[in-house]
C-alpha cells in the first residue's frame, strides 16, 4: 500500500522555519590582498584552492609592486564554509585578482546574498574594480581593510572618501590571518545586506493601500 499524501502536516511551517539556511557570499579585491587567506583561516572544512605558482610569463600582466613575497596566485576560486550560528552556513568563493580571469566573476556572482571586497592600504587602487563591479550589479558589499604589517594605518572614513563609496557602505579592519576577526567581517556584511534587501524588497512592493 502506498504512502498518501495529504498534503503539508501542521509542523510544516515550523519545520521550514527550523530549516538550515546556507548563504553565499563572495570575497573579492585586488590582487594580493588576502582573498585566499581569509577564505582559509575562517574556514571550518578544508578550503579549496586554485592556486598556481607566479611564472616569469605573468609578469608582463601581474602587478606584484608591494606584495614581492607573493609567490602563488589564484586561477580560478578559493571555497570554504563557515557556521555563523545553529541553522546559518556561508559558503565563500573567492574570486581571482587578476583582469584576465575576470569572466569567471558573472559566473560566481549568480545568487550571492554579498560580497567582501578586501583592501590593502599599500594598494588601494587595486580594489576600485571589485568596488565597482558590485555597485553597478547593486551587490551589497563590506569593505574589509586588511591590516598588513608595515602599512599605513588609515581610518574607516579615510577609506570610504578615497574609494568614494556609496553612503552607508560599511568599512571595517580585519586581520585576514585570523579566524575571529574573519568572522566579525562575515557577520557584519550577513546583517547590512540583510538590511539592504529588506530595503529593496519593501521598496518594490510599495507603501500599503487602505480600504476603498
């Protein structure tokens, strides 16, 4: 005899409310300015890396002005997972630096709640691409100043004006070698880009009508 179905039971809704939610979220900047180390050290499975050695042929299109320790570099994505808390995963797909594997950007981008864009004060140019590739897809993003050692401490509101950020755009200091501090950045993109589509999604349904 087989099963019935008779449709959802009375614990439905609390079952769906109950269900683990896992979220995407992209972690972007230029190159050499942590993707892969924050993808690594906040992760809670062992990370997937694309990385390949730097070759003498990269270097007529790798910038590597101020990260000359920089050996490996990122051909495809980077992927990890982090529970922030009981019942809320993020998966993580870092995305490569360089211009020419641009065209895996679209690609990653599909169904991302947000991103972080990580920022090297040595560099900070080198992050604008990432800056505007997610303002013009309105991407909600946080940007993460990865605080290297030797480089020039700059304040929150510095950053925003030299990266001439939209107004509210989060801009935080993290050390991407560190779990904790990787987190404080995760949770802080999951809360504004909670709030930036809450925002669009009351905004399209408009304001309530009364009775006629």
């Amino acid at each position: 005899m087989g099963l019935q179905d008779d449709g959802p039971g009375p614990d439905a809704g609390a079952d769906a409310e109950s269900a683990p939610l896992a979220l995407k979220i992209l972690v972007a900047g230029g190159f050499g300015a942590g993707k892969t180390t924050l993808v690594g050290s906040v992760s809670e499975i062992r990370p997937l890396r694309t990385e390949e050695l730097l070759s003498q042929a990269g270097e007529l299109v790798d910038d590597t002005g101020g990260v000359g320790r920089k050996t490996t570099t990122t051909v495809a994505m980077d992927f990890g997972r982090i529970t922030i808390r009981a019942g809320l995963s993020l998966y993580l797909f870092g995305t490569p630096g360089q211009d020419r594997f641009w065209f895996l950007w679209d690609e990653l981008s599909q169904g991302a709640l947000g991103a972080v864009v990580l920022a090297d004060t040595r560099r900070l140019e080198d992050c604008f691409p990432a800056v505007d590739y997610f303002e013009h897809r309105r991407i909600p993003f946080v940007v993460a100043v990865n605080c290297f050692t030797g480089a020039r401490r700059y304040g929150a509101d510095e950053v925003a004006r030299a990266l001439d950020l939209e107004q509210g755009t989060p801009v935080v200091l993290c050390d991407a070698r560190d779990k904790d501090s990787g987190k404080e950045v995760l949770v802080r993109l999951v809360e504004y880009a909670g709030r930036v589509h809450t925002a669009r999604l009351l905004e399209s349904v408009g304001p309530p009508t009364g009775p006629h």
